[in-house]
C-alpha cells in the first residue's frame, strides 16, 4: 500500500445549461453539457492520524479546511462503506479558480475519492465511485470523468460525449463571488408564472462538439442561468462584451457564474482575447485552458 496518493482533477464548463423548474425536492431538473478544460487541481491523499484538509495555491484562504469541504466528505463517504476510518491528510493543490462556477470543490471531491481508493485499496468499481460522487454533489460524477458528457437529472446522471476536436477557452474570473442557491432562487424568481419547458440538450451543440468546429459550438451555446447571474451581479456584462469585442466567437457566463467563459478560434485568438480582457478593467484575473481534458488521473 502507498504512504500516499496524487490524483490530478480538471475545471469544466457549461457549454450548455438547460434548467427546468424547480422540482418539489428543491433541485432542478438539467440538461447540463459539461467539457473538462485543462486546468487542474491536484489532490494528495496520506495516510495519518485523522481526518485534515490543507490547502496552497491561488486563493487557497477561501476553501474551507473543515469536514465541509467535499474532500473531507468523499474521504468520510468511502470510508464508511468500506467499514473504515478515513484517518488522512488531504492536501489540495488549487490551480481551478475558487468559488468561480468551474467545479473546483466538486473535482476535489472526485480527487480525494479516487485517491482515497487506491491509497485504501478499496477496489471500488467505477459505478461505486460514481454513486458516491452523486451522493456529494451534481457535478462531482463529471469531475471523475472528465472529458465531455451531457448530465441529466439534477446533472449527476451522464452520458458520455464525443469531441471531435480541441476547443480554445479565455475564462475571466470575478472580484467576488456568487453563491450558486442564490443564482438559482434568482432563476426561480424570474422565472415566476412562466412555462418552464422540460430541459433538452441542443442537438446542434452536441453534432458542433462531435464535429470538433467551434464556429459552430460558439453559436449553439447557452445558459439558463445567465439571466439570473447577471440580475445578481449586473458588472458581468462588461466582461462578456469585453471579450466578445476583443474576438471571442461566444460569451456566456460558466453554470451558475460568476466566471465568464469565452470561446476562440484558435491558441492564438485566445491569447489575444486573454491579453483584452486582462487590461480591460472588467475582471479580477485571466486564465486559457483547452478541452476537452481527461478527468480524475492518479498521478502517482
């Protein structure tokens, strides 16, 4: 057995968010296109003592270290089905930006759980894993998964997708935060008295993904959810039209913000729309990332 394990996780983003009305549960049926995008946390399991989270890298002051955080719960999660102590150090590595819309909680929830896994030798099968995933939350089963996959349900259930090539992100990060219950009571409340359709994936998104052609994805992107964001946060439409000035073939707010996400044609469009939107005052920080990526990855 390992003294301990390094699992490699990807960020995502919404290529589409279809969301119905909120079901008696509180939760909202979705027709969520997740693509992994190559930025990474890395999430260190070791055998110890306890249970204790620690944290380094940019904003690392805002991830919570307590059993809160969802690497702590996955850790618990294996445990207690495999009638354990999840007596473990687990060090996040954040690169995926905190609290910014890109899944970064949830991929250290599938990070520590397959690191768990195999620091354990639980031998749990892939839909073991997944069943936990979903457990802890909507977009933890994407992030053990990576690549491209459309989630239905409340977005934990996935089909997988094909990619028929790399797509080119600019992801411009927020001076604040937005809490996603709140973007959704948003939603909600702007939605009130209207005729919320069932949510369906786009199939023109899903054959421009399979085809690979990012004219064609720029223009069959959408979220739901964007209205409700910027109702919250109204400044994130200076970023959009920031980055769709400066080139970006598409702009659309990542799920449930408050990061925006600008699709590009190619490396060099993305540098130039990246180099726009760093200077341009509308946003905290700048970041390029291509996809799709591979999900959850032991390292070693």
């Amino acid at each position: 057995m390992s003294a301990s394990v390094t699992v490699r996780v990807p960020a995502k983003v919404n290529v589409q968010l279809a969301v119905g009305a909120a079901r008696p549960d509180g939760f909202h049926d979705l027709a969520n296109v997740f693509l992994a995008v190559g930025l990474y946390d890395e999430v260190t399991v070791t055998a110890a003592d306890e249970l204790r989270v620690t944290c380094d890298g940019p904003d690392a002051g805002q991830v919570p270290l307590d059993r809160t955080n969802l690497a702590a719960r996955a850790a618990e999660a294996l445990a207690v089905r495999y009638g354990r102590t999840p007596d473990v150090h687990i060090h996040i590595a954040k690169d995926i930006p905190v609290a910014g819309g890109m899944a970064g909680g949830s991929a250290d929830g599938a990070g520590a759980l397959l690191a768990c896994d195999a620091l354990w030798g639980t031998g749990a099968s892939r839909d073991e894993l997944l069943d936990i995933c979903a457990e802890l939350g909507s977009d933890v089963p994407f992030s053990l998964v990576g690549g491209a996959a459309l989630g239905t349900g409340r977005g934990e259930k996935l089909t997988t997708l094909e990619v028929g090539g790399t797509f080119h992100w600019v992801f411009a990060m927020a001076d604040r935060g937005l809490s996603t219950p709140a973007v959704f009571r948003e939603f909600d409340r702007l939605g009130a008295g209207m005729d919320i359709p069932e949510p369906l994936a786009s199939q023109a998104l899903l054959d421009a993904l399979a085809e690979g052609d990012p004219d064609a994805l720029a223009a069959a992107v959408s979220n739901d959810l964007q209205p409700a964001a910027l109702s919250l946060f109204p400044e994130l439409a200076d970023t959009l039209a920031a980055g769709r000035a400066a080139g970006a073939l598409t702009a659309l707010v990542s799920g449930s913000g408050p990061t925006t996400a600008f699709l590009a044609r190619d490396p060099e469009s993305a540098a130039k729309v990246a180099e726009a939107l760093s200077v341009s005052g509308t946003c905290r920080t700048v970041r390029t990332a291509s996809g799709p990526a591979p999900g959850a990855t032991v390292l070693g």
